[in-house]
C-alpha cells in the first residue's frame, strides 16, 4: 500500500511553523488547519436545496497567522509560486489563489493586517475541495486571533463567510457543501447537509464492519471549462425551478422532472432529484450496512452525471468502470466533474488491485497515471498550535 497517500500529516504544523520563521522572521502566533473532503454521495446538489453526504479527508491545508500593528497583509503558499502582499484596503482586489484568502479577511472585516504562511497536503483542482479547506484554515486561524471561541454557531458563521469569499471576491459560484463539511465534519463520520434548512447530523460509516475501504483516485485531470459548466450547470438548474414553480429544485416533487418539455432542462433536474433520493438511499444502506445496496446508489450517481448533468469526461468514466471491473463495489466521479477525483468503495484486500489496475488502464491510453489515497473520515477546522 506504499503507493496510496495516507494523507496523516502530524508533522505539517510543525513544517508551516518554519516556513513561516523562514518567510517573515519570529514566530506565528498560532497554526489553524482545515480539512479537504470527499463527497460520498449527493452531488451538484447542495445550489439546489438538496442533500449531500460528505466526510472530511485526513488532508488538509495548514496556515500559520501572525498578528500585525499595521494595516499590511503578506501571504506565501508552499503550494504556489508568489507572495501577495497588499494592505488591509486592497483585499478585494488581489488576483489569483491570494484571493481565496484575502476574500476570507474582506467577509471578516479585518482592520489590522497578519503575516500568513500556507502549506497544504489537499491535491489542489482535484475535486477535494482545497479551495474551502484554504478559506477555512485562513478564517478558523484570523477568528481565533480576534478571540472567538470556535463553538457551533461560530462553525457555522465561518463557513458561510468562506462561502461568501470564494463566491463574491475569488469568483467562483459554490454552493456550501465544501466549506461546511470543512468546519463541522464529526471526526470519524460523514455529514449528512440538508441544504433546504442547513441542517446536518454524523453518519457513521463503518466500512471496515464489511471489509470495505473508499479508494478515492484522483485523475489529475482538469479540463479548462469546468467553471464555465459549473456556472451553466447552475443556470439551467435556476431555469428548471422557475418552470416548475418552486424556489430550488430539491423542492420540487420526486418525478416532476418529467413534466418539463425541455430535454436539457428535464434532464438537469431529473439528476438533482433522482440524487437526493439517492443521498437517502444509501443514507439507509449505511445505516443496515448494505455495502452492495451502496455501490449500486454509487454507480447510479455516477450513470446519473455522466449522462442527466453531462459533467463526466472520459478520465472519470474509465476511473470508474476500470475499478468495478477490478473489483469495487460501485465507483462514481466526486466533485463537480470534468476531471477531479473518482470514488470507489472497494473490498480492503482488492484496494491495492483497483489502484493498480486503473493506473494500467490510464497507460495503456497514454495519461500520467493517477494518484490514490484512501480516505478516513477525519477532523473538522481547528488550532493546532
Ligand atoms: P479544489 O477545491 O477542488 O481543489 P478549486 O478550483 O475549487 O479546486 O480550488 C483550487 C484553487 O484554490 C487553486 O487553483 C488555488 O487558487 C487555490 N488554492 C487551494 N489550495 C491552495 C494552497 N495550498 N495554496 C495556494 N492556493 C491554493
Ligand atoms: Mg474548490
């Protein structure tokens, strides 16, 4: 299993505590980590009002803070090239990856400037969600700084300022799953969201009761118009709700798709409810341990993206069939898609086998192989140091 990432990084405090030394000189006043993730199952639902089933990944982005006197901002990632440094007026305006941290410290309105180091064990652009687990990690870091205990509601208050931030100053629409499982994920559970009242409750997933483990394969793969489609894909899930008379999809009745004359439309929404009955189904197969019940919800969510909501690419679709060819249960692409990562629910002892054998099929085609992890439901946001 040498090959698969475990993703426990004890020791990515202690290496972003130096950077920092390196890059600014002293010490941080604290270190604050946040968690990437993987979505089981309920995808492209959460813009919907619908249903999700998250967990956190053991992976995660770490910042270490430093309060300022004055009002200048400087921020270096171990994960890209540059700085960004700027003042506590400019940080609307700054370009690129520094805005998913600036637009963090804008939503919070911070008056006084920080020193801040990233250094990150999430794959980034690889459908894990390093996006939210850098505004998280930025805001659990600031928050604590100005002294806010990190209960519940203040959990719940800096995921919606993350959302905010990457939405309004990093400029890319999300729609909430990201940044709440980030900051509320049970630690060795999933998180069921329900996004038509936001409300949320620990589903244990015991895997290892069936001998089962979730391979997650990260095709390395992004193509250029993922956003643009994620943006369409939104547009054309609002138009869907507006002729069927309801505020967000999910809200609509089970089979009402069926009522919309519009091919591309009727099959937009017949994905988002088909896949919040199936956020429930396997919910249940879960809870009776069903793990075969699973795998069919997994390929069905799967079937339903590739062909409804039309945001799979071939990288995915081999990812998938190659690992149920090799033995997993059920397989589906996870994240928004067009590339990003594949999850696959796989007997432990067959887990070495899939990756193995989906790294033969991707050079067989002549594509860099991909990268594999096996993700552990893990820890929300918090201080570490
Ligand atoms: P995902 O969230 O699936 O990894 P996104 O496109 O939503 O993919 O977010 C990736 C972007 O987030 C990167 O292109 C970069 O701008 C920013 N980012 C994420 N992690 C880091 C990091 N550790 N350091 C600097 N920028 C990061
Ligand atoms: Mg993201």
């Amino acid at each position: 299993m040498d090959h698969l990432d475990p993703g426990t990084t004890p020791w990515m405090a202690a290496r972003v505590g130096k950077a920092f030394e390196q890059a600014y000189g002293g010490t941080p006043d604290l270190v604050a980590r946040a968690p990437g993730r993987v979505n089981l199952i309920g995808e492209h639902t959460d813009y919907n009002g619908g249903r999700c089933l998250p967990l956190a990944l053991p992976h995660a982005t770490y910042v270490a803070a430093r309060r300022r006197e004055d009002d200048r901002v400087r921020i270096s990632s171990l994960t890209v090239e540059g700085e960004w440094t700027g003042s506590t007026k400019d940080l609307a305006a700054a370009p690129g990856w520094a805005s998913y941290v600036t637009g963090v410290l804008w939503v919070l309105e911070v008056e006084r400037g920080f020193d801040l180091v990233i250094a990150s064990s999430v794959p980034v652009g690889s459908g894990l969600s390093s996006s939210a687990a850098l505004e998280c990690a930025v805001a659990v870091a600031v928050d604590a700084l100005h002294g806010h205990p990190l209960d519940d509601v203040r959990r719940r208050h800096l995921a919606a300022a993350c959302m905010r931030a990457e939405s309004e100053i990093a400029g890319a629409p999300t729609g909430g799953m990201d940044q709440l499982v980030a900051m509320l994920a049970p630690d060795g559970d999933a998180l069921l969201i329900d996004f038509h009242d936001d409300s949320t409750r620990p589903v244990p997933v015991p895997l290892q009761e069936g001998g089962l483990q979730l391979l997650v394969i990260d095709t390395g793969v992004r193509h250029a118009l993922a956003d643009g489609a994620y943006a369409a894909r939104r547009r054309e899930c609002e138009a869907a709700a507006h002729l069927l008379g309801v505020p967000t999809l999910a809200r609509a009745s089970e089979d009402s798709w069926s009522r919309l004359s519009d091919d591309v439309l009727m099959r937009r929404a017949r994905h988002v409810l088909t896949e919040c009955e199936r956020v429930d189904t396997a919910d249940q197969a879960i809870i009776e341990g069903e793990w075969a019940e699973l795998g069919a919800v997994l390929d069905a969510s799967h079937a339903s993206l590739a062909h409804d909501f039309e945001v799979s690419c071939a990288e995915l679709d081999v990812a998938v069939e190659t690992a149920r060819a090799a033995g997993a249960l059920g397989a589906r692409m996870t994240g928004g898609g067009f590339g990003g990562s594949v999850i696959a629910l796989a007997p432990a002892d067959r887990v070495t086998d899939v990756a193995a054998t989906v790294a033969a099929a991707y050079a067989a085609r002549g594509w860099s192989s991909p990268t594999f992890l096996v993700a552990e439901p893990s820890a929300p946001a918090g201080v570490v140091g």
